[in-house]
C-alpha cells in the first residue's frame, strides 16, 4: 500500500469506520488511550482528558441537483477522486464539510480533522471553547439535548488554522505511522 491508496479508501469509507480511521490516527499521533466508557472516543491518561474525535472529507460541493433525467449523470460525477480538493486549494474551492453529533458534556478536549487530498490537516479544541466563534449549533436534529454540530468552509478555515491547528500529517506519514 501507499500513501494515494490508504487516501483513497479513507474517502471510501462511510460512518463509523471512518470514525475509528480517525480515532486510529489521533490516538497514535497524540500517544493517547481506548477509552473505558462509550460516552467519549480517547482518553489522555497523563491530563485525565476525556477525547473525542471527529473528521471530515473536504470535497468540492455537488455542482447540480439530481433529477429524473440527470441521475445518470450526477452519479459519474460523484466520485470521491473527482471531488477531492488539495489543501493548497482550499480558498478557490467551495467546500462544506459537518463536524457533527459533537456532545460537550461527554469530553474535554475534541480533535477534529480534515481530510484533504494531499493531507490531513488536525486541530484541538477544550470542550468548553466551543462555541458561536466556531459557527457551533446545538440544533442538529430535532429533540437532541445536548448534541450539536458545526461546519468548516472555504470562508471560515482560515480561522481554525489561526486559532486551532494541531498538526498537518501526508499520507505518507499516516501510512508510517500505521505500518509501525
């Protein structure tokens, strides 16, 4: 395997396997422990931090709607590889990517990411930071108490690398660090 092809079937990957991807990589790159209870993903044992993690893909926006007489074509385009925007592009591209079913009560500290196709861009937020700076909203679905979401975008990003960055890992290296 090489780094392209770990990137590719990470795109591939849908829900909580793509969540335990994420969780996989924090926990190596970050030295942190499985966590004792379901509540929260990680812990960090030498500051008694409950951790939770959540990524996303950064692909480009649907450019039409599916219709009746379009859906042939709407599903050629989706592929993940014709979607996919580099980090370098991240300001020429639309994007809109949900960091969601976030429940601060459950954690202190949470490790949030991107994938991009070139890189994987980590960032780190106290549970108690998050907030309207970030554009949060604890209205995710209707009748969740407690749970919420918020989005990163080509209008916002800049201010996540400012105030949040933890780290940016290649494939390469996330591949590394796996075959360790």
């Amino acid at each position: 395997m090489d780094g392209e092809t770990l990137r590719d079937g990470i795109f591939a990957l849908r829900t909580r396997r793509f969540g335990t991807v994420a969780e996989v990589l924090v926990q190596r790159l970050y030295r942190l422990k499985k966590s004792q209870t379901l509540f929260h993903d990680l812990f960090d044992d030498t500051q008694e931090h409950r951790v939770e993690v959540k990524f996303s893909t950064v692909l480009k926006k649907h450019r039409a709607p599916i219709t009746e007489a379009t859906v042939l074509q709407r599903i050629a385009e989706e592929t993940s590889s014709q979607r996919m925007i580099a980090f370098s592009a991240w300001q020429t591209s639309t994007f809109d990517s949900n960091i969601q079913q976030v429940k601060r009560p459950e954690f202190d500290i949470l490790y949030y990411g991107l994938f991009f196709s070139d890189q994987i861009a980590i960032f780190r937020i106290a549970s108690g930071d998050i907030g309207s700076q970030i554009g949060y909203s604890d209205k995710q679905h209707k009748g969740n108490i407690g749970e919420g979401q918020f989005h990163i975008t080509n209008t916002n990003l800049q201010f996540h690398l400012d105030h949040h960055l933890a780290g940016q890992l290649s494939y390469d290296e996330f591949l590394e660090m796996l075959t360790e």
